[in-house]
C-alpha cells in the first residue's frame, strides 16, 4: 500500500521535518551540521547518486566534520548503499543506532475518540519545555538549539500535550507533508507509563492528518523498542524500511546529544 512512495520520497519529508542549522549538498549527498544536538541533524545523509567515487567522498566529508569538532557520522538506509555501508564498516565506523521506519495507511483509520490532549498549531514555548525537560538536556545551549530547529520547519507541524491537572504526561508532534503525516517526539512520562497513554497520544496526532486529508502516517521507532513497535502495530503500523547510523569520532569529536 506504500508503493508510491519511496524511501528517498520520506527520507526528504524527514529533512524538512528536522532541519539542521546548516545544510550542505555535496555530489547527491547531505551533509547536516547543528552543533552536535541529535543524530540526525548532524550527519550525512547520502540520498541521491553519486558521480565521485566512495572513498574519496568519505575523506571529504571526515574532513567537514572533523574541522567542527563533529563525529563523522552516516545515516543509511536497507534500500540502497550498502556498499557504502561496506566501507565504512571496514573503515571502523560504529554501528550506533538502528531505526524502524513504520508506516499507516490513514484511509482505513476512523477517527479516534482522545481526552484531556491539547494541539495547538506550530510549537509554544509549554511544548518546547516538555520536549527539552523530558529529554533530560536542560542546559540554555541545547534549548536553544532545539528550539531553532523547530522553528524552522516550514511545512505545517502540530504538537500535542497530554496533561491533567496542568501537569504534562506526555507530548508529540505530527508535520504535514503533502499527503503524507509523519509522527514525532513521542513521549510518555514515566510515571504514567502502561497506562494507555501512549495510544491516545498517537490517536490524537493521527486524527490530525485525517483531518487534513492526509493519507498515510508514518513514524519512526528504535529497532529493538519492542514494546512501542507492538503498539504501533495495534493502531495498523506496519515496517516500510530500515537505517542506522554508523560513526567515526576523534580526540576532539563532540559527544552528539540525543
């Protein structure tokens, strides 16, 4: 039921999901720089057809990397580059996360009924503090950079909060991309966790692409998250790919904050 869309077609909804502060193509690949906050917007991301050789590529990008104290770091996908994928694993690059990419088809969704979950339209500064707060990376640099990034998605994005008593239990974000919804962010306090809550807030943020005419939803999960992959197929979910991303540090290299 996928079949019209691509891995390169939702690899490039991804990008305008999560832009980086600084972005740089080079022969078909993208490069990404955000001051070591997250894998993803800190990496390369070789999404279209190279003309110059692998090798001479990889050296040209550690050297980007390294010159802003960066790991040198690749996002990969099951589709295509494995040869590249090759290299660097014989290159010492790290396996250091491996990501499901879960897709929905919306036209066999009803809408759900969800409670005590607010959406607001673009994020305000109660959603941006639950997102850095539950994360754990509190510090003024990291909220600053975080905040950056969001505010800096151009297609239309929606974040829920899931409170009670004014007290955040969880939150989300859902962006509007053409026909396609992709679900962000999740994230259920601990305490109130095997509760439900974690459906109702994917309830929710589905129910706003069905509303706006959306057709597929799809999000992104780590591959050994057992747990939020069986819920995920509850609500009809099902694999579409994979990636993972492989890194090289140096002495100097930043630690990439998650």
């Amino acid at each position: 039921m996928f079949m019209n869309h691509s891995i390169t077609h939702i690899e490039e909804l991804s990008l305008n999901a999560f832009p980086a502060l600084q972005t740089e193509v080079y022969d078909g690949w993208i490069l990404r720089f955000s001051d070591g906050y997250t894998h993803r917007a800190n990496c390369i991301w070789p999404l279209y057809e190279s003309s110059i050789d692998l090798e001479t590529k990889i050296k040209h990008c550690e050297k980007k990397y390294t010159e802003k104290k960066l790991p040198t770091i690749f996002k990969i996908s099951d589709e295509n580059n494995m040869d590249l994928d090759f290299i660097l694993n014989a290159s010492g690059y790290q396996l250091v996360k491996n990501v499901q990419l879960m897709a929905c088809n919306l036209s066999q969704v009803p809408l759900w009924p969800v409670e005590n979950i607010h959406i607001t339209k673009g994020m305000n500064e109660s959603w941006l503090d639950a997102y850095i707060d539950f994360n754990g990376t509190q510090t003024k640099k990291v909220h600053d950079i975080a905040a950056r990034i969001l505010q800096n998605v151009s297609s239309n994005m929606f974040c829920a909060e899931l409170k009670q008593d004014n007290q955040v239990m969880g939150f989300g974000r859902v962006v509007l991309d053409q026909e396609i919804i992709a679900l962000y962010s999740l994230h259920i306090n601990e305490k109130f966790r095997r509760q439900g809550l974690g459906i109702q807030l994917c309830k929710a943020l589905m129910n706003v692409g069905i509303e706006h005419g959306a057709s597929i939803a799809c999000l992104q999960v780590a591959s050994d998250n057992k747990s939020a992959i069986s819920l995920y197929e509850k609500l009809g979910f099902q694999s579409m790919y994979h990636y993972w991303f492989r890194e090289k540090r140096t002495a100097n290299s930043k630690e990439i904050i998650d």
